[in-house]
C-alpha cells in the first residue's frame, strides 16, 4: 500500500505522489512498464477484468502501471479525481473536444490560447459542426455575451499565451455552470504548483507536460485531470479510443522530472520577478507584462487565484520588431527557440513564430502586437541572465 499523501505540503507531494506498481523486488525508483499487454492469471480473470469486476491491468493503451503511477500523482498535486496522460499537449487538448463538441454544439474560448487549441476548432471542428467564439476571456461581460443556449463548453487558458492577460478562473465557473456548461482550463503556464483551477470551480484541467511537468526539453506530452468519476470516464473512454496515449518509457520520463517540479517552478518565478522589475524600469523597454508587477492590470487578481506569478514575462522593446530582434539575436544565455517551462531560458517572436498560423487581425485583436517578445525565464543565476539582458539591450 502507498502512503496517503493527501493532506501534505505540495513539496512532500511532488517528492512521494503515485503508487510505485514493483511489489516484486521493492524499486524505489519507478520500473518501466515496457509491455503492450498483460497476462490473465486465468479466463474467469480475463473475464472479470473486461467486465470490471477486478480492477488490473489488460493492454497499454486502456492502462498501464508506470503511466498509471505518473496519472495519479499528478491529479493528486490538482486535487482531481483522476488523470489521463496523452502523447502530447494537443493529444489532451483535442480528446477533451471530441468529448464534448459535435454537431450543433457551441464553445467559448479565449481569444489568446495556445494557437492550435483555436485553429483545430476553427479549421476543423467546424467541418463537423462545432460553433466557436473567441473572445477575450479577461473580460467577464464578453464572455457572458458570448453564452449561447447550445454552449456546452468554456475553454480558457490563464494566463494567456503570450499575452499574459488572466481570467478569473471562479467567476468563469459561476457562469459555465449557471448555462449547463463545462469549465476546462490550460493550466500549462501556472503548473499544479501555482494555480489549481479544479479548487477554483473548473471541471476539467488540463496542461502540456512538455512545459514545466516534465521540465527537461526532452519530452512531449500531455495530461487531463478531472474533478469528477463521471467526467473521467467520459473522457477515459474517448482517449481510449483515439488512441492518443502516453507511452510507457515516455510516463516514466515525465515522472522523474516532475519530482523536481516545485523546486524549478519556484527558482524560475524567483528569476522572472527580479527581470521583470530590471525590464521595467529599463529606459529601451516599451512595456512588460508579468502578473507578479503591481503595473500588471489584473495583478490583484493574480494574487488572489494564483500561488505564485510563474515565469513568463511579455515586453517589447522600443522601436518595435526591428530593435526587438537586435535583442533576440545578440542574447547569449536564453535559446532562441519556442516552446517553455524547461531549465533554460528560452525566448522567442509569437507574431512570426507560435502565433504566425493565427490571421493578423485576429491576433492584433487578442493583443498579440508585432514587437511583442516571449520570455521563459529559466533556472540560471539571475545575475547572468540580467547581465545578458543588458549587453543585448546596450547594443539597440
Ligand atoms: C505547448 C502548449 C500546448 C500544446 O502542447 P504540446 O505538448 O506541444 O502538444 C497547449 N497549451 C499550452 C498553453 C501550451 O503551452
């Protein structure tokens, strides 16, 4: 039996969650399960557990123990009922959709997601049927106006990507739940460390594992948690049947690098504080935007649903793209490359880059302006990475 972690810190949590299945040999690391299916002890047994009379293991995709361990250990730092790895982010993103939309069927989403969360609902969702508005969820008027009778789903991402707009995750409930509505949040860019939507009202979390869960660069995949049995097993059900699962060895890789989740979580928001306040009062910086500065608009309610401010700073330099790519090509430490929550500071462009797929109107209305920088602050010495910042600012 493994301990019952559920009224520890987080720390202990990250540390100790999910059962370790060795029962043979007593591993304290987690064995990797590398098998596409699993003996019955006899046909009663095979029977039994198709019949789910016995819980136990039958093929890799309905289930397998490594995943399984990395599964329960993650709804329990979201205090969910369960979880559901996938192969990737957009594996999560796309089997909670199939789960819900079809037909006739409407959502609300925020204008400023992750781009392919909006293009697969635009672009294809509607080729079955799906109705969509985005709107610009930091607003709670747009999103009540936004509420038809056949929305059965609100979809939001707090906070925003790359805009770093929040949206207040209790009052959303309030309002999916008074239309017979779902609330899912993307809690990617805050963690299960910083912000817990499911305690907040939200039915339904779920993140890209290939961010800060996983936290190495070296691994994709993705994660659904759920508030309810009943949910789970709806969603369960659907990721089972598209198929979209984590691998073993791929849920083994996850699980060692989420043990280290809280302390990289907190040593990149120690870093990302510090930056934002030297950006802001940089004399070539045009903005910055990071929840945790009082200059923030919705810094009040950062405070109040999240835990910490995370590590994801927008700004933009004076004189727009043109000296903003002086930055990005003459910084020594950040890597110029997309993608974020690993050890190392990446920066990027999202107008020519992760946003470039979302047309230009939409995405100057989300707020995604052409200077606009991407910062994922990493867990180097903040010194180093303020002094490149300097150098590569001195050189506009
Ligand atoms: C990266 C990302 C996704 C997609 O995840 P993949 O693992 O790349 O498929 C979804 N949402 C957010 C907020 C992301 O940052």
């Amino acid at each position: 039996m493994s301990m019952d972690f559920t009224d520890k810190g987080i720390n202990t949590k990250v540390t100790h969650a999910g059962e370790n299945p060795d029962t043979i040999h007593g591993s304290v690391g987690v064995p990797i399960y590398q098998t596409s299916t699993f003996k019955f002890q006899d046909a009663d047994h095979g029977a039994r557990l198709f019949g789910g009379e016995e819980k136990g293991y039958i093929y890799t995709r309905i289930g397998n123990p490594t995943t399984n361990t990395f599964e329960e250990a993650v709804a329990l730092l979201e205090h969910g009922y369960g979880g559901i790895a996938t192969a990737s982010g957009m594996a999560a993103v796309a089997s909670v959709y199939m789960t819900y939309l079809g037909n006739g069927i409407h959502m609300v989403g925020t204008d400023a997601v992750y781009g392919s969360s909006r293009m697969i609902i635009e672009n294809d969702f509607s080729r079955f049927g799906v109705e969509s508005t985005f709107v610009d969820t930091a607003d709670l008027e747009k999103v009540r106006q936004a509420m038809q009778p056949n929305t059965k789903l609100l979809y939001i991402e707090t906070p925003a990507n790359p805009t770093i707009k929040l949206t207040d995750i209790s009052a959303c409930a309030e309002i999916a739940h008074s239309h017979g509505a779902l609330l899912v949040v993307d809690n990617t860019f805050m963690s299960p460390i910083l912000q817990n939507p499911l305690e907040l009202g939200a039915d339904v979390v779920l993140h890209s594992i290939t961010k800060y869960i996983n936290g190495h660069t070296d691994v994709v995949g993705g994660v659904i948690i759920t508030k309810t049995a009943e949910e789970f097993d709806k969603i369960k059900s659907m990721v089972n049947g598209l198929g979209g699962i984590m691998d073993p060895h791929q849920s083994w890789l996850v699980l060692r690098g989420m043990r280290t989740l809280s302390l990289r979580v907190q040593r990149g928001e120690e870093n990302a504080r510090t930056l934002a306040a030297y950006l802001e009062t940089h004399p070539k910086i045009e903005w910055v935007r990071y929840p945790g500065l009082a200059s923030h608009p919705q810094h009040e309610l950062a405070t109040r649903q999240m835990k910490g401010f995370g590590s994801m700073i927008s700004f933009e330099v004076k004189g727009g793209i043109a000296n903003g790519k002086t930055v990005l090509n003459n910084l020594k430490i950040p890597q110029l490359a997309v993608s974020l929550g690993g050890y190392e500071s990446l920066i990027q462009h999202p107008a020519s880059m992760t946003h470039a797929n979302i047309p230009e109107a939409d995405r100057k209305a989300a707020g995604i302006t052409d200077g606009l920088i991407r910062f994922a602050v990493g867990t180097e010495d903040v010194e180093d990475l303020q002094a490149d910042l300097a150098q590569a600012l001195a050189l506009i």
